[in-house]
C-alpha cells in the first residue's frame, strides 16, 4: 500500500515538474549506456538552496522512481517532517523517510541502519539550505556535513548518483511562501563507483586526515566544480579537462583584476 501511494506521489510531482518547469540537465563524464538501470545505493543532492528540490523528479525514468517509492531511504530533518504540510508530503516521498536531527546521534545511527541490500539512500549532505546570502542560516559558508561518509562505508559496492543543483532560489528561497512557475532548473549528474571512490579517498588521505573529513573536502570540491550554477555549463563530457580550464581561470582571475584596476589608475 505504502509503495503504491509513494509511487504516485513521484509520478504526480513528476508530471506538475514537466508541466510548469524547463528541464536542463547533463552528466558528468561517460555514465554509459544505463546510467539508471545499475545498482544505484547512494543519491546525494548538492547545493541544497530551496524545498523544491523534488521538481527535479523530472529527470529520472519512471523505473528509477519506482525504486525510490519501493527500496528508498530517506533521511529528513525532523524539523521539516513538522511543518503542517511539507512534513506530510515528504513523509510519503520513500519506503523509508528517517527524522533526523542536525546532529550526529541516535538518529541518524538509525539511518545508516536502515542501509539493507538493494536500499537506495537519498541525502542532502550539506544538510541545510543556502540562503540567498550564500551563507547558511546562521551566516555560515555551505559545507558537507561528514554523515555521508558513514553511508559510503555501510553500503559496500554499488553506485553512487551525485546530482548537483543548479539551485532554485528563482523557483523558490528559503523563507518565501509560493514558488514562481515557467522557470529553467538546471542539474549536473555524475555517477561514481563506490568500491573505486572509497579506496581512491583512502589512498590520498593525508595520515592525521579523518575518512569522514576527505569525503568532505572531495564532495564540496565536486558540488563547487559541477554545479551548473550562472556560467557553468550543463553536461561535461570531460570532466577532467574541464576541471583544469576551471584551475586555470581561478589561478589567471587575480592578475586580470589587477591588470583592470592598473589601466583604471593610469586613466
């Protein structure tokens, strides 16, 4: 009974998605041939910015929703869970919907207990929404919280789904009541093998480096790489190409700016 009103839910959000919202998305590297029909165990949503994420429930197949309402793990903030609602709508979005609190307890030992064979898990890892300050809402930067590293030890092999937010605070910001209709979301997709991932991070954590704190620094890395934010492009056929041209503008952005201000003082 769950599985089929969670089914519908996905469907229904799906279909009011393409109806009212333009789609721009693209992967990261080659994802193959069926991206969606492999053993997906972790979908990680970065550069959390509204509660509308689920109009990008649009993007996947049919079938890869129907995993979610069927094999799904959800971890939510249990503040979310008690809005009127929001709360009653994303209780009914999984098979599991796990409240969680900010902090690293009990509950979310509970989520990382859920994390059987064939469950899929769907996180926010930065584990707040950006305001349009594009700090947090205590005026702190955007980071990754270091629970998904929990996740990517407990799951063993498979695949993890990194989709990376253009960001909505044109559809919605945190705090404004009703979302503005007809805008273009954007999302970068990128899947990484969790066996090669995890003994890839081992292989360069420094010696007094935490597990917990080089998945960290890798994920934020990618979020700030990938994210089809303003002037980043959706799909890189290259990332790694891509990754340079970017090292290469940020080393290069200095100098320009001193070059302008120079010409500006020399009239």
């Amino acid at each position: 009974m769950r599985y089929l009103v969670s089914y519908s839910i996905l469907l229904l959000v799906k279909l009011l998605s393409r109806l009212f919202y333009r789609h721009e998305w693209g992967w990261v590297g080659d994802p193959g041939d069926d991206p969606w029909g492999g053993d997906v165990r972790i979908c990680a949503i970065l550069h959390h910015t509204s509660l509308y994420e689920p109009v990008f429930a649009a993007i996947p197949p049919n079938r890869f929703l129907k995993r979610i309402a069927r094999e799904g793990v959800i971890p939510i903030a249990d503040k979310t869970l008690e809005r009127p609602l929001v709360g009653q709508f994303f209780r009914w979005v999984a098979a599991d919907v796990v409240p969680v609190t900010r902090q690293r307890d009990e509950t979310w030992r509970e989520v990382v207990r859920h994390v059987g064979p064939g469950k899929v898990v769907l996180l926010l890892p930065e584990g707040r929404m950006k305001r349009t300050s594009g700090l947090d809402f205590e005026g702190k930067p955007m980071t990754v919280r270091g629970g998904i590293a929990d996740l990517i030890d407990a799951v063993g092999g498979g695949w993890m789904l990194l989709a990376y937010s253009g960001g909505l605070h044109h559809v919605q910001a945190p705090g404004e009541r009703l979302p503005r209709l007809f805008q273009t979301v954007r999302m970068n997709l990128e899947l990484v093998d969790l066996a090669a991932y995890r003994a890839d991070l081992h292989a360069r954590k420094l010696p007094d480096e935490s597990f917990r704190r080089v998945v960290v620094r890798d994920l934020e890395r990618r979020r700030d790489l990938y994210s089809p934010t303003e002037g980043k492009p959706v799909g890189i056929p290259d990332p790694e190409a891509f990754a340079k041209a970017e090292s290469a503008k940020q080393e290069a952005a200095p100098q320009d700016e001193a070059l302008a201000k120079a010409e500006v003082e020399h009239g």
